[in-house]
C-alpha cells in the first residue's frame, strides 16, 4: 500500500488509488523546458537516465518562449500530436 501526503493540512488523508501501470513504456515522450535557468541541466540529466533505463523510447525536447507566460498554442499542439508522454522541467 502507498501513502501520499497531501500538504493541504487535511486530518483525514483521502485514500487515492494508483492507476494501473502496463509495466513498459514505449512511444515518444516530450521534455519542455519553461525557460527558467538551469532548467536545460535538470531536463539534459533525465533525458540521460531515461535513455538508459527506457530504451523503447524516443526524447524530443521542447522549450518555452519565456516562463512568465503559458506555452503557445502552436507549441501545445505540435507537443501534442508527436508525444505520448511528457515532462515538463522546472528549475532555478
């Protein structure tokens, strides 16, 4: 069983089920970078580890005009449509 704190100062925790896992991740997962500084460090690091241990995958890597604005709808779309997964990187 998994416990998952939740930071919202509830007495009682709410019992959340974890989805199902396949066991394997295939496909094409997408990186976006927002911009922030040493975001590109975080996200080229994961990018290694996930190659290493996910060699059914394809990385395509992404990145944000700026932080301070939502990504454009250009960019969500293209991330989109050639993803299966995708991870944004916050750093600082």
């Amino acid at each position: 069983m998994t416990t998952i704190l939740d930071p919202t100062d509830e007495r009682e925790p709410v019992h959340r089920q974890l989805t199902l896992r396949s066991g394997s991740i295939t496909g094409n997962v997408a990186l976006l970078d927002i911009s922030k500084p040493r975001g590109n460090v975080l996200l080229d690091r994961l990018e290694a580890l996930l190659q290493d241990r996910l060699p059914g995958i394809t990385v395509n890597r992404y990145a944000k005009p700026t932080f301070t604005k939502p990504a454009p709808d250009d960019l969500r779309a293209e991330i989109a449509r050639g993803n299966d997964f995708i991870i944004e990187g916050l750093a600082d």
